[in-house]
C-alpha cells in the first residue's frame, strides 16, 4: 500500500512535532501515588484486623430457678475465627459474687468458622442488690496466650427482700 512506516503507533503530538518524549506526566504520577496509598491503606486495613470476633446474646426470657434455688440466665455465644489455624479458647463470666457458666468453658473452632453454642449463668439470689445487673463474658486464647475478647452483657434476677 505504499504508506509510510510508522503511521500506526502509540505516541503524542509532542512527540510527532519533534519533541521528546515525556514519561513521567503529572496525571501518571497522580495515578501511581493513588495506587501506592490504596495498596498501602488495604495493607494496613488486613493486618489490624481482628482474627476473632465474639458475641453474646441473652436468650429469650427473663430468668428462672434451678434446683438449688440460684437464677438462671441463657445466653447465645457466638465465635468466628477468621484465621487460617484452628483456635482454641477458655470462656468465663465475672461481674458479682457467686456467678457461674454452666456448658461449654473450652471452645475449638476451626480454621475460618462460625460456632454458635448455649450457655448459662447462674447466681445466688443474695447475690443479686437490683433487678439487672452488667456482666462479662470473656474469652481467652488458650494458642495466641496475650489475646483476650470481652463481650458485656446483663443478668436478669430478682433480688432478695430485705
């Protein structure tokens, strides 16, 4: 076809009138640090996450008595472990006198699961100075030793007459 070599090409009018070449535009640059900060707020963002959340949830109903007379709450935990290596955890409660889990106080979740397990607490009513009182749940990492979850919940009795 008799055209001359070249027609076809990736270049910019500067380059075609003679100029030089430009590699580093301002838009590129822009571009480039744009990038850099998204992989570097995404980098951060995966590391400061937790491996681990954990949930507690008062089951439906106020409370009832056991045998032994001491109240007694339900409760839903729940678990998600977001790492790659199966975890094992250690649950107990505290927030007044005379508190106790009743179920499961050693949790294995594996790799990238979800568990969902009831559990009770119970007290003594002489325990018990108000209708509602805040406790907490904690769950401590028997692989990873420094790591400990809180969740705050409330325990509903009714207190003793005085």
């Amino acid at each position: 076809m008799d055209y001359a070599p070249g027609l076809i090409r990736y270049t910019s009018e500067r380059e075609l009138e003679g100029g030089r070449l430009r590699i580093l535009r301002p838009r590129l640059l822009g571009y480039g640090a744009l990038l850099v900060s998204f992989i570097a707020i995404f980098s951060w963002a995966m590391m400061v996450r937790p491996m681990v959340e954990f949930g507690v949830v008062k089951d439906r109903g106020l409370f009832r008595f056991d045998e032994k007379g001491n109240i007694e709450n339900s409760y839903i935990l729940k678990v998600l472990n977001k790492s790659q290596d199966s975890q094992t955890f250690e649950l107990s409660v505290s927030g007044m006198d005379g508190l106790s889990l009743i179920g499961h106080q050693n949790i294995v979740v594996g790799a990238g699961e979800w568990r969902e397990m009831p559990v009770s607490v119970t007290a003594v009513p002489e325990a018990l100075d108000r209708g509602v009182t805040d406790i907490a749940f904690y769950l401590d990492s028997v692989n990873d030793g420094g790591q400990r979850l809180v969740e705050i919940s409330r325990f509903i009795g009714q207190p003793m007459a005085p």
